[in-house]
C-alpha cells in the first residue's frame, strides 16, 4: 500500500471510511450544541427555501425537527432567531454549513433515515477529502495522528468542526504546490468562522514573496478572486440583512484578553490541548525540536505562517463570552482550528525528519489513536469527561497550579450553565469562593471555613482556596466578579455556624481528613448527608434532618466519635460503635435540626 501512488491513497482512504462508518453504526445519532440550528438551516433549504426563516415556515420546521426529537417540538425557533430585512428569521450561525447539507437531507429523506445522517455524510467526504490531500504531503502516520484524533468524535455531528477541520487542513496541505485551492479552502471555512478569513490573505503575499512570478499566475489571482468572493460571502450577506458584519459579534466580548483567556484552548487542563490531545503537542515540540537541530530554515518556513495564524486564532478564541460551551466531550470545539496548523511541519518533518523521526511518529501516531478513538469515540454524550484525568490530578493533588477560568470550574463541577459559587472538589482541595466576610456564610460545607485573606473580602470578587500542605492559600481572580444571586446560600455554612464548624474541624484534625471511598455510610432516611474523610475518620454534614431522620453506619472496626449541632456547637451525644449489637450502627437524628455535625473516627486513631 504506497500513499503515493493512487491506488494507494485510494486503499487508505477507504479504509479510513470504512472505520468512521464502524465508528458511527454504533453511536445514537442525536443533536448536540447548535446542531437543531443547524438541522433546521437545513430543512429549510431541502424545502427549496431559505436561507431565512418566514413565520409560516416555523410550524413546518417545527414538525420536522419532532420526527427526529419530540422534544424539540417545545423549541422556541422564534425566540432563538433574529429578525432581517425581509421579516424573516434567522440565527446566529451562518448558514453555509447546512446548505451543503441539504441534497443529502433529500437523501435521508427517500430512505426514511434520520436526517442528521446528511450532516454525517457531509462530514465524512469533507474528512476523506482531506485525508486524500493530506496522505502524501504529511505521510500515513501523521495522517492517524491528524485524522484519528479527537475530531473523530464530531464525524456524526450537526456541527461544523468537521468542516472547519477538513478545509484548514486543505488549506495548510496546499498552501506550497497549491495555494489557489489553499486560499479557496481556507475562504470557505470562513464562511463558518469570518476569522479564518485572514488566513487568505496570508496565502496569497506568502505566496508572492516566495514567487514573484505568482502575480501573474491565472491560477493563484482566479483562486485568490474566488476566495474573496467566498470570504466576502458571511459579512456582506449579514450586514445587508442584519446592518452588522456577523451575528456572532453578540457573543464576543470587548477589552483585552488575559493570558489565561488566550491560552485556555492549550493549557488548561479541562478544555485545552494539553489535557485532552497531549501527544499532539509532545509530537509537535519534538518535531520543532528535530527540525532546528537537522534544518533550522526549514522550521523557519513551516512555523511562519502557522504561528502568525495560531495568534489571530488564540485572540478570536479569548473574545467569546462562552469559553466552556456544550457540543463536545471536554475538549474546546476552538482547539480543533489549532491542529491543522501542524501540517506544515508534520510536511517539512516527512521530507527532512531523518531515520528516527518515523518510528518516533509512528509509535506516537498509534499510541495517541487508540486513546482518541476510545476517550473520543462519537457515542461519548457531551461533555462526559469533564473534568479530564490531567485536571482531577491538578485539582486535587497540586490545587495551587492551576487555577482556570472561574466559568471553566464551576461549569465543570456544578454541570450547570450559570455562575454559581461557591463551588469546590469533593475533596474541598481546591474551592472557588465569592468575596465576603468570612464569618457570614461564604464557604460551602463540608469544606473547612478558613478566613480570608483581605484581597479576597471585596463582594462580588472571586478567590481560588488551594489546600497546601495544612492550609489554603489564596489566589484572587482579576477581572472576574459575580452579584449576590450567584451565591449557593443553600450549599454555604451559614454565618452562626462557621466558629463551631472551625472548632470540630480543628479538633478533628481536617487537613489529614484525606478523601476516599466512603463505604461506611450504609444509608441515610430523612437527611441529606455530604462527606469528608475516610473510613477510618469522617465528617458527615447532615442538613434538613426531619421526622424519623437516621443515618446508618457499617463500620470495619469500632468507631466512636461525636454528634454536634453546627449552628449552636452544642454536643448533642457522643457516639460509640458496640460490635455486641451488629455491624450496623444505626443513628436517630433529632427532628428539625438544620445542620449537624457527625465526626466519627476509629478506636486505633484515637
């Protein structure tokens, strides 16, 4: 099987096909992020209408979308569109996307298919176009790397990655031999995405400065022409429709991005590269790495372009008002621009890497597929590996490296849409308070309720709590607040409470309270219980306790320990396991109490 030969190519690709349709036979087909916006574009066009919405055209879409998901017919199209010109309706995102979509929707249609298998098959010639393209100018193994990465999870998606993905890779794969058809790829993603239509003109002068003969090449001005019409296409249909240049202006936000914001779709660990694709990036360090040490110009002209486009890309990421969105299992739909921008290296590296360069691309290329198709396979529901093994491990065993964009944490945590604090780990390692008087109600139980510092007192500012060694250092975030109706009053010890809370934590020892599997709490009627601890030592935080309320104990050996009321610090018995009566230790709680303290311990830690 030569990849550079045709048949070559042709054998690769097809079986490339064959392991997506294996991939996608067994995910459900469902929709995701924007995908009913963009399943909706769709429909609207394979009804030889469009692109905007008419009223009478809602109901009709309306019963469209229910014959995939009943639920969708509670949607409110209405309300989710905005008005043009023509009294139509229309949404957010453009809809090039979809109007490609639409003869395969016909498809779907005349054999009684779900319809999203139009975005499916759309996706999947789009990915095998690439790949065609890709295979002799980067090699088989950078292909597996590129192509069975996470971007696999979106092949059965209404969603536009594919798409993006697909045509960046093109345009960075032709950008050499070919930069019509680099600069026409690149004009069409845009479409889509209006800053990837800066990527054009990059094409264009790096290639006249390569080539000044280019100027008068028909070849390089009609596909320059082309793409201009096509990077044109977005702004110009938005602003005489709209009287604005994109409708995803009103989700960008104004000011100047902060690192973290600039290089969340790399570094952080929940969202990022680094903790979703992390041999992409050893591979693309030590690529840089043997490129310099073998052919340092070389590096010079595959990182150029690449860097002056990652920058554009990082900014116009920073700009969003929604860093953490849904449509994906962990990892930013924003970091999949940034991978295709490897191609030029991955291109220099296949033709100047030397003899251990392939092995090494190889066994990486391997290892990293095999990862992907597992974590990243398409039947993963969204956002279901959140947080991901390299920010579990950063936020409960090194709590003070990371400290990530509020929203990313919080959303992360909490699995909800909003700003809600306080919010912490179930081992309260790392905590994310808002600022306040430490004695009025701030800390959420069962975390310990240290005082805070004076930095992080300012309502409305937030602080990062990151348990070092015996305490919480604090680390406050800038140019981030939140109002009153974000606190979590429900889920906070109140502000009587925290001295007493202090009192049985400190006597108890917390910072040595390590976390693990609770096992010994067998059961709970009438009471709500949080924990902190192990089988051997634990804190029960017991809220709302109401008639008949019990909490049953199987301990392994003997406990003995105290039930203590957090809002007055009153004892209210002390508690002893007795083997004599069985292994279940079975509590009453008093009725009406709001919250109570159960710190139990074993005999031998005594």
């Amino acid at each position: 099987m030569n990849p550079n030969t045709t048949s070559g190519r042709a054998q690769i690709v097809l079986l490339a096909g064959a392991f997506a349709i294996c991939l996608i036979a067994v995910s459900p087909q469902r929709l995701v992020g924007d995908g009913r916006e963009y399943l909706a574009q769709a429909i609207e066009f394979a009804s030889l209408r469009g692109p905007a919405f008419r009223p009478g055209d809602i109901p009709h879409i309306q019963e469209e979308l229910a014959r995939f998901d009943p639920d969708l017919a509670k949607w409110d199209i209405w309300s989710s569109t905005v008005a043009d010109v023509n009294r139509g309706r229309v949404f957010l995102h453009f809809w090039f996307y979809s109007f490609l979509a639409a003869p395969g929707l016909w498809l779907a249609n005349a054999f009684g298919v779900a319809p999203t298998f139009a975005f499916t098959a759309l996706n999947v010639v789009l990915l095998g176009g690439a790949l065609w393209i890709a295979i002799p100018r980067v090699g088989p193994a950078a292909c597996i790397l590129l192509f069975a990465g996470p971007i696999v999870w979106w092949i059965d998606k209404a969603h536009t990655e594919i798409f993006t993905f697909a045509l960046l890779t093109i345009a960075f794969a032709l950008m050499r031999d070919r930069p019509w058809w680099s600069m026409i790829a690149a004009a069409t993603a845009s479409t889509q995405n209006p800053p990837i239509a800066l990527l054009v003109p990059i094409v264009f002068f790096a290639t006249v400065l390569r080539d000044r003969s280019a100027l008068t090449d028909r070849r390089v001005i009609g596909g320059a022409a082309v793409a201009a019409a096509l990077a044109l296409l977005h702004p110009l249909y938005t602003y005489t429709h709209q009287g604005t240049w994109s409708l995803l202006l009103k989700q960008t936000q104004a000011g100047v991005p902060t690192f973290q914001m600039l290089s969340a779709v790399v570094l952080d660990p929940t969202l990022g590269l680094v903790g979703n694709f992390p041999i992409f990036l050893v591979v693309i360090i030590a690529g840089s790495l043997t490129l310099m040490r073998r052919r340092r110009h070389l590096l010079a002209e595959a990182a150029i372009v690449p860097t002056v486009v990652a920058a554009m890309f990082l900014f116009s990421f920073s700009r969003t008002t929604n860093v953490h969105h849904g449509g994906t299992p962990s990892l930013s739909r924003y970091a999949l621009w940034l991978i295709p921008l490897a191609v030029p290296l991955l291109s220099a590296l296949h033709r100047n890497g030397g003899r251990a360069w392939p092995r090494f691309l190889r066994t990486a290329a391997v290892i990293s597929a095999l990862i992907s198709v597992v974590a990243f396979r398409p039947s993963v529901p969204q956002n279901s590996r959140e947080p991901t093994w390299l920010a579990t491990i950063l936020w409960t065993q090194f709590p003070a490296w990371n400290n990530p964009i509020p929203e990313v944490f919080i959303e992360t945590e909490l699995h909800v849409d909003e700003p809600h604090v306080p919010v912490a780990t179930s081992g309260c390692q790392k905590i994310l308070v808002a600022g306040g008087n430490s004695e009025s109600g701030i800390w959420p139980s069962p975390c310990y309720p240290a005082p805070l510092p004076m930095e992080c007192q300012t309502p409305g500012v937030l602080c990062y709590a990151n348990l070092t060694g015996r305490r919480y250092e604090f680390a406050a975030v800038h140019g981030t607040t939140v109002d009153a109706a974000a606190v979590r009053a429900d889920v906070a010890w109140p502000g009587n409470a925290v001295v007493h809370v202090r009192r049985l934590y400190d006597a108890w020892n917390w910072p040595d309270l390590h976390s693990g599997s609770l096992s010994v709490v067998d059961g709970a009627a009438g009471v709500s219980v949080e924990s902190l601890g192990s089988n051997d030592r634990f804190i029960l935080v017991l809220r709302g306790a109401g008639v008949g309320a019990t909490i049953r104990l199987r301990p392994e050996r003997p406990l003995h320990g105290l039930l203590v009321d957090a809002l007055t610090g009153q004892t209210l018995r002390s508690l002893q396991s007795d083997r004599d009566l069985g292994p279940l230790m079975v509590i009453d709680l008093p009725r009406d109490s709001s919250i109570l303290l159960l710190a139990m311990q074993a005999d031998e830690s005594r």
